[in-house]
C-alpha cells in the first residue's frame, strides 16, 4: 500500500488530513509542492493542496480525502456514532472550511486599518460562537471528531501562518486551542510561526 499525500506544510486543509491519517494511523509518505507544484498538476490536473495519491488513485480535496480514508480505515472514526450528529459534524466541517476560512482569509488579506477592523469584526461574530461552543467542553460531540479538527486546523492557521492572536475575552476559545494543540502534541504555536 503506497499513499502519498501532496501538501504544503502551511495549508490548514492539509494539516486537516494529517491529523486524519494520524489520528487513524495510516503511513503516508509526504510530498510538499511548494518548490515545485508540475508533479501534483501532473497526477491530479489541478493545482490545489491536498491531494492524496493512494495507490494510484487521485482524491482531491480534504473533505474527500478525510471521508475516503474513514472508509478504508474504519478505527478511530472521525465522524460521531448517531446518524444525525454526523450530519451535523459534517456541516460543521463545511462550514469551518467554507465560512470559517473565508472569514479568516479575510482578515489575512486586509491592507489597511479599516479594512483590517471590519474582517476582525466579522470573525469576532465566530469566535463568539466558538466560544459558546467549547465552554466546559474538549469535543463537539464527546470525542474527538472531523468537526473539531476542522475547526481547529482553521484556527491553528491564524497563529502559524497569518501570525494573529485571538483576543483573551474568548477564554474557552483560548482554553480549547491550548488543550487541541497539547491533545495532538502539535509544536508551540509560536514555534511553528516562524
Ligand atoms: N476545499 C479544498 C481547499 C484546498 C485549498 O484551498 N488549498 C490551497 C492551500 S490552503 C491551495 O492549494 N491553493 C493553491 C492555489 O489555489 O493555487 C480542501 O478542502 O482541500
């Protein structure tokens, strides 16, 4: 069995999957883009990250890819044991990758001081929600599920790559980041900024 995620070590969405693959304990080879993306356009005919090479089989996307691997490695499963909370994890994963994201690349694109308070503004509606969401809780539906992974993997981003701090109001916000980070023995937020 030979997989090979093509990655940059940046992108949310891959460290997205990597987590998958480590949480379920699938050996993966890694292969970044970043000096060169013609192999990835080659194998895939696209050029977005991640792609998961699996056995000669192309799957694009970190939701396909993350639903493709639960069903070949059925242990750990990323997605809650009742039926209708998996609708809702996998809206939660939609939205963490659509809306979420978009909210935070906002705010990483803001060129000037306006611009830059009306994207915290709109992310500030999210963290609200996000905290509510973590208060006296480690997981959305009582493990560790695709929900709070992409979640976290989006949040994780601010910190390592757009260099940004939520504000300490959001404690329980706060407080889950600190736990994820611990619970996926993920390098110190600040460590991996630079
Ligand atoms: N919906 C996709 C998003 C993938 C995506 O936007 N990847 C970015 C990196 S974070 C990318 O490869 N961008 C390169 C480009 O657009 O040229 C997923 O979940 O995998």
């Amino acid at each position: 069995m030979a997989i090979t995620l093509y990655q940059s070590a940046t992108s949310m969405f891959c460290e997205k999957v990597r987590i998958v693959m480590r949480m379920k304990n699938v050996p993966f080879e890694i292969f970044d883009v970043r000096p060169n993306r013609q192999p990835l356009i080659d194998f895939s005919g696209q050029r977005k990250v991640p792609v998961m090479d699996y056995n000669g089989k192309c799957i694009i996307d970190s939701t396909f890819i993350s639903a493709f691997l639960e069903e070949q490695y059925p242990q750990n499963s990323i997605y809650p044991d009742k039926p209708s909370d998996k609708g809702l994890a996998l809206m939660l994963e939609d939205w963490a990758d659509e809306v979420l994201n978009l909210a935070i690349r906002t705010l990483r694109r803001a060129e000037t001081p306006e611009a830059k308070k009306e994207a915290e503004a709109g992310l500030g509606i999210h963290f609200r929600t996000l905290d509510q969401f973590f208060t006296g809780k480690e997981f959305i539906f009582g493990r560790m599920t695709i929900a709070d992974i992409a979640i976290f993997t989006q949040l994780h981003y601010l910190y390592t790559a757009a260099n940004y701090e939520i504000p300490a109001t959001h404690k329980a916000l706060h407080a889950w980041i600190d736990f994820m980070r611990r619970y996926l023995k993920l390098e110190s937020l600040k460590a991996s900024a630079t």
